[in-house]
C-alpha cells in the first residue's frame, strides 16, 4: 500500500483537505493525516465536525460505494505536536507530501526553515529526501512577503497549486470546482489524474 502524507494547516479551505482525503483512500493508498492545531480548529468550523468525526465518515462512505472489498485505504491521524511521529522522521519512507490547504504562517515557517509542529517538520523532511511537497495555498491579495516565501519554497522544490479552478469544463456545483484543484495536487503526488477535465477532452 503506497503512503502519503496530507498536512491540514490553519488557513480556510478545510473543504479541500475533506475532498483530497476522500479521493485518496477510495484509491486504496495509506494516508498519514497531519493537522496543525489550528488546522483542527478552522477544519471543525468550516465542515461542521471535527476532523475524527469526518474521516469516520468518509472511511465508511467508501467503503459503502466501493464495489472491490479491500481496496479501501487507510488514515492514520497524527497529533499536532508529536515529534516523536514516524513522519518526524527522513527514514521514514513515503510517496510525497501535501499541505492542502496552507497558510501564509506555516508557508514562511517552511521557507525559512523555523517549523515548530509536525506539520512542519514533515514537510521540512520531505523537502530534504527530495520527494514531491505540494503546496495549496489560500491567501488573497497576498503580499510581497508571501510571494517571496512562495519563491523560495518553489527553489526548494515544492509544487504550489493555488485553488485556482477553471471554468471551461463548465462546473455547476462548488464541489466541482473544489474536485479540480484536488485533482491536480493528486496528479502531482502521481496518485491518479481522472479528476482533471484536460483541455481538448469530451465533456
């Protein structure tokens, strides 16, 4: 089973990791949830149920739709604070990261190399062993600040997919749009690319 890891940091767009985690399990992968505490909080007001509640959830979602019993994956949820985590840790293999959604606090912790949670830390490591760190970060307008740390974090390596949906796909439904940006950080973590409607295909 491969294993990925999902940050959920502190900034709004809690929608987007509900979505993400839910793609990413009916596809059978191991997924290493890691919120900041602020990003239990935000997650909590934003969905209307704290994160436990809502993997619960989407666990037993799954496996009601999924028609090859088995294939489900899995969720392993990691406290805020725990360094001792097998995440903390570079010998501690995994297919990428994403931090989905980010924000500007925990993108200049992670450009300037002072993270002070999990979350941090393991982006910290996957940045060093060279596996894939997709960024969504949720900030508008942003600033001088923010764009330089975006730069500096792009340098690094990382992949910054902004929620920055298109609309010639046609979408009628907030979820629709949301399922597009999800589906373009999966591609980048090489888990699948069908959520994406690409340019020139039949809709």
């Amino acid at each position: 089973m491969k294993r990925y890891l999902v940050g959920i940091s502190g900034a709004s767009g809690a929608v987007y990791a509900r979505v993400l985690l839910e793609a990413m399990v009916k596809r059978g992968v191991e997924v290493h949830v890691l919120p900041s505490a602020n990003g239990l909080k935000v997650f909590d007001y934003e969905i209307g149920m704290g994160l436990d509640e809502a993997i619960d959830e989407i666990l037993n979602r799954a496996e009601e739709e999924n028609d090859k019993p088995g294939t489900v994956g899995r969720f392993i949820v990691h406290e805020p604070d725990d360094f001792f985590a097998a995440p903390a840790s570079g010998s501690f293999h995994c297919e990428g990261m994403a931090i989905v959604p980010c924000s500007m606090g925990t993108l200049g912790a992670l450009a300037s190399g002072a993270v002070s949670n999990l979350l941090g830390r393991a982006a910290d490591v996957t940045l060093k062993e060279r596996r894939p760190l997709v960024l969504v970060p949720r900030e508008s307008p942003m600033n001088l600040i923010h764009l330089r740390n975006l730069t500096t974090l792009a340098e690094a390596g990382a992949v910054i997919v902004p929620p920055t949906p298109g609309f010639y796909h046609h979408p009628t439904t907030v979820e629709e749009l949301v399922l597009q940006t999800v589906g373009r950080v999966m591609e980048q973590l090489g888990v699948g690319r069908e959520l994406i409607h690409s340019w020139g295909e039949e809709l």
